[in-house]
C-alpha cells in the first residue's frame, strides 16, 4: 500500500488534474482533520485519493472519499463501468482492501467526482463495491460554462435573473470583499432558521474560510445596501473549477435581490481566475423535465434553491452516486440498519 508522506506531496500529486475537485483538497483535508477526521493520501498506478476515517457509532472507524479519487478521467470512467481487469482498475481494490485491513476500516463510503452519461449509466458500479443509497454528497447539480464572455455568460441566463442583477445594481447595492465570519455566521443563523436547513457551528466555517482563504481558494463576499449588509456569499476556486457551497441573507431589504448580483459577481471572479465551471452545488435529485415542472409548486427539499439557482443558465448534471466499499459485513449491516432507522435522507 502507497501512501503519499504530507500535503505537499499530495498538491504536488494534484496538480496534474486541474479538474480535480474541492474536496479532494489538502485545504480541505486539513479542515476536516480539525473537526475530528484522520486524513490519508493514498497512490498507486496514476491514481489517488484523500481517504477521511472517523470513528462512529460503537467505535467503528469508517472511511469517505469525497469527490474522489484522482486520476485519468477515461481511466476513473472505465473503472466505475465495470469494465475492470486492467492494472488501473485491480490497483483501487486491492489499495482500499489493504487500507482497512492496516486502519482497521470497516468501510469506505466513495462518492467519485464522475458524471453519469457516456460510458457510465445509472446502475454500474466496480466490482467489490456496493451501490449506497445514503449519499453525503448532492447528486445533482448546476454547471455554469464561465469560459465564456460576460455578455455570452448572461445571455444564457433567464431574462428575470437578469433583471434581478440589474435592478439590485440600480438600487445601489454594493458588492464588498469581506473576512467577517462573525457577520457571516449570523446571517447564515437567519436564512437556516427561514428556509429550514442546518447550520454549522461559527468555528466551522471559520476554518473553512481561513484555510482556503490561506491559499488564495476562497473569497467571501458582502452585499451591502444604504450602508448595512444583507446578504453573503462563499465562493471557492480549484484548479479550472469554482464552487458556491454557502450563501445568506437578512430578511431585510429582500426586495433589492443582492443574492443575485452576489451571485453574479462570485461568477465573475471565477472567471478571472481563469475557471471555465462554476458549480452552484445541490439541487433537489430529480430529471430536469420534472424539476421545471415542479419548481414552481414544490417547497423544502432543496426547492427553493433550485427556483434560484436555476435562473443562471447553467447545465443540469446528476453525478454517479455513492458506493461503499466494504470490509466488515457485520458493521456494514449495522451501519445500513441505522441509516433505515434514522431515516437518513442523500
């Protein structure tokens, strides 16, 4: 079993695939290891992942690849087709089975950074992996291409979140860098409690914030109307990717619509960066012809995001989902009864 000794060797490791996602980050590794995860780097044949463990219910150590692994896309599509038998694909399983066999892992939750089309359909999986109903991730999404000019980037979009983009400017709302997570935090409390979504504790997103912040991977902005601020905005950069993960505002002065010119001015700075995707990152799991015949109706469930997000223009994509790699059978049985039970939702 390969193991890679610190961070940065694994930068150096990922910085071959400028598409590789913000998860699989050593910013993001060190975040996690502050909130009580032990993070591994393994390598073997071309390929790598940023394996988290924890341990859990009972004292069972469990393991997560977010986003991951890292490696050749055809090769990573190949291996997650079932067209395995090459060097390529044994290399994964034999790596993982050695990992839990030395961490004492029962087992590994993987949610690869692969999209569904093309080689891969709904129902493939590896070999030695079982498909997870219990995904950590969002399946589904909302690609932005920023590779293109501002003019092209807006045209795309609907023409009331234009309109909202330009009556928030005409209202005067200013768009301001910030480092304020206290103002943050406070603003994220407000919109979880109206829209009815968990919040992380103000240390979380203060780590969050400080390490990408630390290497140029993250910007928070502020929306700020008549002198008071009234909306935020987290952005973050990865290679040719950025990615909104969080986003609130007051209940004041709602009518100004700053979330869309914040929105539009994080795309911009995803494009200065020299991105080519923005991801709006989660909406609700449905096919693109139900979500545009129900957005209008639904609530809860990520619903309301979409009737946001879904005015930027972008590209709907769902990505291959979770599979579990598992080296316990008993734990796992434990593990899947307890997710049925809790009634865990993806």
């Amino acid at each position: 079993m390969n193991f890679l000794k610190d961070y940065s060797q694994w930068d150096d490791f990922l910085a071959r695939f400028p598409t590789a996602h913000l998860l699989q980050t050593s910013a993001w590794g060190k975040v996690k290891e502050q909130f009580g995860w032990e993070v591994y780097h393994l390598y073997n044949h071309g390929w790598g992942a940023q394996v988290l463990v924890k341990k859990v219910f009972g004292g069972f150590r469990l393991g997560y690849i977010p986003k991951g692994p890292v490696g050749p896309e055809p090769e990573l599509e190949h291996w997650l087709s079932r067209q395995s038998g090459d060097e390529f694909c044994q290399s994964i399983t034999t790596q993982l089975k050695a990992f839990c066999s030395e961490k004492g892992v029962a087992f590994i939750k993987i949610e690869p950074d692969v999209l569904l089309g093309g080689r891969v359909g709904p129902r493939d999986y590896p070999p030695g992996f079982q498909p997870s109903s219990h995904a950590i991730q969002p399946l589904r999404t909302i690609l932005i291409d920023v590779s293109l000019d501002e003019t092209e980037i807006l045209a795309r979009m609907k023409q009331k979140t234009r309109y909202n983009i330009r009556l928030a400017e005409r209202r005067g709302v200013k768009v301001e860098p910030s480092s304020d997570i206290n103002l943050f935090y406070q603003m994220m409390l407000i919109t979880g409690k109206r829209d009815g979504f968990g919040v992380h504790a103000r240390d979380y997103y203060q780590s969050v914030y400080s390490i990408f912040n630390e290497q140029e991977q993250a910007k928070l902005f502020v929306a700020v109307y008549q002198g008071n601020p009234i909306a935020c905005l987290m952005a973050f950069s990865q290679g040719k990717r950025a990615f909104y993960f969080y986003g609130a505002s007051r209940d004041e002065h709602r009518e100004v619509m700053a979330p869309y010119l914040l929105q539009w001015r994080a795309i911009q700075w995803a494009k200065e960066r020299g991105c080519t995707v923005y991801d709006l990152w989660g909406i609700p799991d449905y096919e693109e012809t139900a979500l545009e015949k129900y957005f209008g109706e639904r609530k809860g469930d990520l619903w309301g995001v979409y009737r946001f997000k879904r005015g930027f223009g972008g590209r709907v994509v769902r990505y291959a989902g979770a599979y579990d790699f598992v080296a316990s059978p008993l734990v796992y049985s434990l593990y899947k009864f307890y997710i049925r039970r809790a009634n865990v939702r993806p």
